[in-house]
C-alpha cells in the first residue's frame, strides 16, 4: 500500500475542517446566522468530512490486517503562529477561522491571542505614568475593598494578667468592578494589504497610547459616571486664597500630608502648574523645584519629594484642583482586567476603504484612603 495515501488523506482532514470553523466563526463575528449557501456547503464539507474518516479508518485498518506498519501517519500538526502573526491576519482576512490552539478569552468572548492581551495591558500600564503610583490589581469580576471608617483600631498598653480593652473599628466595603475604555483606530485597505507592511504596529502603537491617556484622565480627574472616580475627588484639601502658589504654600502643603504617607509621597501636576513653581524661591533665595536625572517618569524634586507631570491635572485657576501630593499606592485602587477586546470593523468603514480596530479594556478605579494624600484646591 502507498505510505502516502493516508498522509494524504488526513491533509485534506485538516482543510475540511478549517473550512468548516470558518463557516462557522464568519457568522459568529458578524452576529448572525448563516446563509442558505453557508448552511449548503457546511453540509457538503460535513459529508465529504465523514467519508474522509471511514476512508481513513478502512485504510488503517487494511494495512493492520495486512501487516503493513509503515502505511499509518499521523495526522499533520500545524505549526503555531505568534500571537502578533494571528491578530495581523485577523486584521488582513476578517471572518477567517481562528485555529483551536490559538487562545479564546473566556472573560470578553473575543477570539484574542492571550500573549497579546497581556502585552497590550502591560504597554498601557508602562505608558500610563499614574498608574505607576497607584495600587492595580487584576480581576476579571467586581473588586471588593475594605475601607475603615472613622472609628479605626487602636493599640494600647496592657497589664499583665489584666483585661485586654477591645478597640471599636468600624469599616465600609466598597466593590471596584471595570468600565469599559475604547480605542477606534482606522487604517486604509492598501496598507493592510501590503504583506510587508507591520499592521499591528501601526494600530497597536496608537491604541497603547490612546488607552493610557484616557486612563490617567479617568484615575485623576474621572466623575464615577461610567469611568473611575478620580484623585482630585477625594483626599485630604489644602485651599489656596488665589490663583497662585507660594513657597510657603509649598512647606504647608507638605506638612498637611501625615508623616505616615511622606516616605513614598510624590508631587503630581501640569506642566503650566511646574514652571509657576520652578520660578518660586524660599527665603534664601533658592529655587524649591530642583530638577534631576531621576527615572521612573519623575522630572525632579520639590522638598525632597519627585515630581511627575500629566497634562490631565487642572491648572491654577478658581476652583480647580491644580496640585497633588501623597502616597498613591496606599490612597488609590484600581482595577484592570487582565483581558482585552479586539474586534475588527469591516463595513462600518468600507465606503472610506478602510478598516476600524476596536480594542477595549476594562477598568474601574476610586480612592480608599483620603488621609494618604492632600489635594489642593483654588479658592473660587
């Protein structure tokens, strides 16, 4: 018998069953039910599938019968793709199956290689320079937080041999469930088509730093109204009498903030807010902002303490909250899914000749202890 035939044969298996899938997944992706013409060739390919397999097992059975050992292969393995080759074909072929061994996520139901998830969270997170001081934690369901209220436990001192005085705690729990975070980034059919060009770098890079942006603009400045609650609704208030900052406000500021919180506090504000205070001097004549070669994001120090600059914080003007300072890690939870959503707009932008790559996060976020920063606030 030919060593050949059943190799043959189970190729054809392979194909068969990728046809299948993609019949299958192009409905799916597109929220409908197959065609007349789909539900046709599903059932042609099914037949011609089940005819494969009796053929298959006739043959390996045959050549068992007649002793012939060489004539059984096995069924040809596909070599796995990396997870940026499969999101770029996504993108390229729309509708085209998704092979089993290349991840589904379970907690968006979208076919998304998970390596790539997971490079995308990690991206928006390097990116996002608030979400570096903050506390994140990874769920994919509600987040609950325990929060103390105004009766905390407290220590003291004990006789021997005498009655321990239980303190009086109370405490609130909060849940920190996700917001959904879109980015739409478009992009013209001739780049798609041209194999050479890297298509998930183009829309990647754009989606990384449109995902960060709306994430610090939402942990800073966000309503609670279909995003997190912010920084600057919460905390411990320091009020400026006028549209300006002082070297003495900057020494109040600092001391208003419990000792607690100083060893890992950091100063967040704006660019505009940073050159009023690189132009303030104490009392000896120098500068309070002295600037340095410090990493992690930070462009310097004022008392002691690292500054890092986000445009999403108010400026100095009336009723703004133009400065923060605390230990963010200890005052902010935040909570992003590990998963991601991509889903790719075919006829949304069809008549432009083009495609739309939708990728959506989920994150929630709100401060769980006011006392571990200040917020200051312009007098209106």
């Amino acid at each position: 018998m030919d060593p050949n035939r059943i190799k043959e044969l189970n190729e054809r298996k392979g194909e068969i069953l990728q046809e299948i899938r993609s019949l299958i997944d192009g409905a799916k992706s597109e929220k409908r039910s197959m065609t007349s013409g789909e539900n046709e060739k599903f059932e042609q390919l099914g037949a011609e599938l089940d005819n494969l397999k009796r053929t298959i097992e006739n043959e390996e059975r045959a050549a068992s019968l007649l002793g012939d050992k060489d004539t059984k292969t096995e069924e040809p393995k596909l070599e796995k793709r990396s997870a940026r080759d499969i999101v770029a074909d996504m993108v390229r072929h729309p509708g085209k199956e998704v092979r089993a061994n290349e991840n589904t996520i379970a907690s968006t139901g979208n076919i998304v290689p998970a390596e790539f998830s997971r490079d995308i969270i990690r991206n928006v997170t390097e990116l996002c320079g608030i979400m570096n001081e903050i506390t994140v934690v990874n769920s994919k369901g509600t987040y609950k937080q325990i929060i103390a209220g105004e009766n905390k436990i407290t220590a003291g001192w004990t006789d021997e041999i005498a009655d321990i005085i239980a303190s009086t705690a109370d405490y609130t729990t909060i849940e920190i469930g996700h917001h959904k975070l879109t980015s739409l980034v478009k992009i013209s059919l001739e780049l798609i088509n041209q194999n050479e060009f890297d298509v998930v770098s183009e829309f990647t890079s754009q989606m990384n730093l449109d995902f960060a942006l709306k994430a610090e603009q939402g942990i800073i400045s966000g309503d609670g109204v279909g995003k997190p609650y912010g920084l600057i609704t919460s905390g411990t208030e320091y009020n400026l009498a006028a549209p300006g900052i002082s070297s003495d406000d900057l020494v109040k500021i600092f001391h208003t903030l419990k000792a607690p919180f100083h060893n890992n506090a950091v100063w967040i504000m704006n660019n505009n807010t940073l050159c009023a205070i690189r132009l303030i001097k104490d009392g000896n004549g120098q500068y309070m902002f002295h600037q340095s070669e410090m990493t992690n994001g930070y462009v310097g120090t004022i008392l002691g303490k690292p500054v890092r600059l986000t445009e999403c914080m108010d400026g100095l003007e009336e009723g703004k909250s133009p400065v923060l300072f605390g230990d963010y890690k200890r005052a902010y939870k935040a909570n992003l899914n590990p998963d991601m959503s991509l889903q790719v707009l075919v006829e949304k932008y069809a008549e432009y000749g083009a495609r739309g790559i939708l990728g959506i996060l989920w994150l929630d976020g709100r401060p769980v202890n006011p006392e571990a920063y200040v917020k200051v606030k312009i007098d209106e």
